[in-house]
C-alpha cells in the first residue's frame, strides 16, 4: 500500500508538471535554414531523406583525416557551422540532422521550402510530432549508418588512407555509441574508425535543478531504476532481487502504459512538454549563443513523451553493454551538467578506460553547462584545439 501511496503521488506530480509545461506552442520560422557546406542528397526508398553536409580544407591534399559531426537532441547540424569550418582548415568534414531533427523532419523540410518560395513566417510547431515513431533510437541509428556510410565514401573519394573520426555530442554520443557497439566486432566499415570524441554524451538521465527537480527528479530516478533492474537481476542478494523485481514489474509497465497513452493523438497536443528556460540556461554561458538558441526555432521545443521514455530505455540497455566498446575515444564532460549529468560519463570510464591507452578524458571542474564547443571564448576555441591535438595524436601512432 505504501508503494502505491508513493506512486501515485509521483504520478500526480509527474502530470501536474506536463500540464504545466504542455502550454500551446506554437513557433515560427522566418529565417532560412542555417546551411553550411556542400549539400548531398542521399535517397532511400521509404526512408526519410538524408542531407550530408561537407566542408573540405582549403588545400585538399593536406587534409589528414576525415571528420563527421553529429548533433544532439532535437537541434540540428546547421548549428555547427562555426564548428565545422574550423576543423576543415585541416580535415575533410561532414554532418547531418538526425532523423526527425532538422531537415530530416518533415514539418522542417516543408517550411524550409516553403521560405525559399518566398512565404515569410511558417509555424513549425508540430515539428515535434515526427517523433511519433520513435519508440526507441533505432530509426536515429539506421539514419546515422546511412550517413556514416555515404560519409566514408567521401572521405575514400578525397583519400582512401585517410582515418575517420567522429565527435559526437549529448544524444548524439548515445546513438554513436549504441550504433559502434552494435557493429563494432561485424563491419568492415567500423574498423576504419580510428577514435569518437564524445561531447557530454546521454549517458545518464537528466537532473532539472531547482524546482522542477524537486517534483520531477523522484520520478526520473524510480523509472531508470525500476527500468535498470527489469527482469535483469544484479547479482543482489534474494530479498532486494525480489524487492527490486516487484518493483519493476509494477513500475516500468505503468509508467510505459502512461508515457504511451500521453503521446496519443488529442492528449499530446496538451501534455508534450516544452523545453522550459532552464535548458537553455544550462547549455552555455555565451549570451551571444544564448540569444542565438532562442531565435533559432529550427530546434525541436517539444519532446513527445514516448521519446522521452525510449531515450531512458536505451540509456539502460547501452549501460548493460558499454563496457564491450573498445573504439579509442575522448570524452570531454562538466562536472554540474544537469542535462547529462556526469555519473554517466564516469561509469563509462570505469567500464572502458583501461580497453586503450589511447583513450582520454577532460573533466571540466565546477562547470555547469551542457555544449562545450559553444561555450565563451577562449575555452571554446581551447576545447576545439583540443579535440584537434587528440585527433592529430591518433593519426601519428597509426602503423
């Protein structure tokens, strides 16, 4: 009876904070879509299509590596364009938008067309229901195959000894990784991967501050830890095994049911939270970017709760399996990071640290913020300088 107590009141506060987020939403898109780079059309029969952006260095023949970015949770690649011209002094360099993410998603692509036909304001505010799919990230990890492949054959274009690098930030890492690991032992194509900078990678689930995190953290903690313990016992010793799958048997399917029903038609007009204040707060201390982050309404504001509640179950299955990778990497992360907070990061470290002596980690100390490589100068330029020198040593001790 206590736990039922217990839950429905986290329940009640769970849905008092959707509604309250939930508020009609409605952005506009005035301005075009951010483009850098050479555009690539790739098509797929019944896929959503795929747009690779590529920038190469000045002088081709000096380029010494190929390097594709990839963006995190409802962004898109046309932010980076400031980060890809500044590796492409040196590497061939490349991105793309996720799938539902920038023009990947179909509301986006529309009004991207729609302006270059001369229509000045297009509402983009249910951008957010081509998440309607997404049960789990694998539709983002079938896309991201798609562009790594279509990348690699640009990459073998300019130089066919040339190593490839990823940097990948936030759900971006999470999808990299799952992807690597998955195909690491099975693909030609994954061995010619030489490293992964990780940028604050989803590793953990999120840990609003303030108010919001005395309602809203309870919940977020007693759904990944009833999904963590879901019919996958841990070694406990009887009495917590049993507590611990009474909990989950009860927990993960109600919140699973709950989660669902919220994103149906009618309901998820009004219970899909829209990104507050705070993320925008904790995502860097520029108020150039800051300004840049709220007028850029190419960015997803909604996540539609189904989303929310597959990114937590591939958090937990990624877990389970992490410490298999065996990629080189760097992994750069904020010690405060409420977005992905950095107990996530460190038990990746446990888990994979010793696979190479090639991998690195920077933890920046008693910093807040979630986008290291939009940061103020100079650490923003210090960190992109870092990622390079990183990249520059691999390709040195290659045989």
């Amino acid at each position: 009876m206590l736990l039922k107590s217990h839950l429905t009141t986290l329940f009640v506060f769970f849905l008092l904070l959707v509604t309250l987020s939930g508020c009609i939403h409605h952005p506009f898109v005035t301005a075009p879509y951010p483009r850098w780079g050479e555009e690539t059309a790739i098509g797929q029969e019944g896929e959503e299509p795929l747009i690779l952006r590529t920038l190469s260095s000045p002088r081709p023949d000096s380029s010494t590596a190929c390097v594709l970015l990839v963006h995190g949770m409802n962004e898109h690649i046309g932010r980076y364009g400031e980060v890809a011209r500044y590796f492409s002094r040196h590497f061939f360099v490349a991105g793309f938008d996720h799938y539902a993410h920038g023009l990947s998603n179909p509301v986006l692509r529309r009004a991207d067309r729609m302006l270059a036909e001369g229509i000045e304001r297009i509402d983009v505010g249910e951008a957010y229901l081509a998440q309607s799919a997404l049960y789990d990230l694998e539709p983002l990890r079938q896309m991201f195959g798609r562009a790594l492949k279509a990348f690699m054959a640009q990459c073998e274009a300019q130089d066919s000894q040339q190593p490839v690098f990823i940097v990948a930030h936030s759900l971006g890492g999470l999808v990299t990784a799952s992807y690597l690991l998955k195909y690491q032992n099975e693909s030609d194509l994954i061995k010619r991967i030489q490293g992964v900078i990780f940028l604050a990678p989803a590793f953990a689930v999120s840990e609003p501050p303030g108010w919001r995190g005395w309602v809203a953290n309870p919940l977020i903690k007693l759904s990944f830890y009833a999904e963590t313990h879901f019919l996958h016992p841990h070694d406990e010793p009887l009495p917590l095994l049993l507590f611990n799958q009474l909990l989950s048997l009860v927990t993960v399917p109600v919140l699973d049911g709950l989660f669902e029903v919220l994103s149906w038609p009618g309901l998820r007009q009004f219970v899909t939270p829209v990104s507050p204040a705070w993320v925008t707060d904790y995502l860097t201390d520029s108020d150039i970017e800051k300004a840049r982050l709220r007028a850029d309404h190419w960015i997803v504001r909604r996540s539609l709760l189904r989303y929310v509640k597959g990114i937590e179950r591939e958090i937990v299955n990624f877990r389970r399996q992490m410490a298999d990778f065996s990629i080189p990497y760097y992994l750069i992360y904020a010690e405060l990071d409420p977005i992905t907070p950095a107990w996530g990061n460190e038990d990746f470290i446990a888990a994979t640290l010793k696979h190479n002596s090639a991998n690195k980690i920077r933890k920046l100390p008693g910093l807040v913020y979630h986008q290291h490589v939009f940061l103020k100068e100079p650490r923003r330029t210090e960190l992109l300088d870092s990622i390079e020198q990183w990249v520059y040593r691999q390709i040195r001790v290659q045989p």
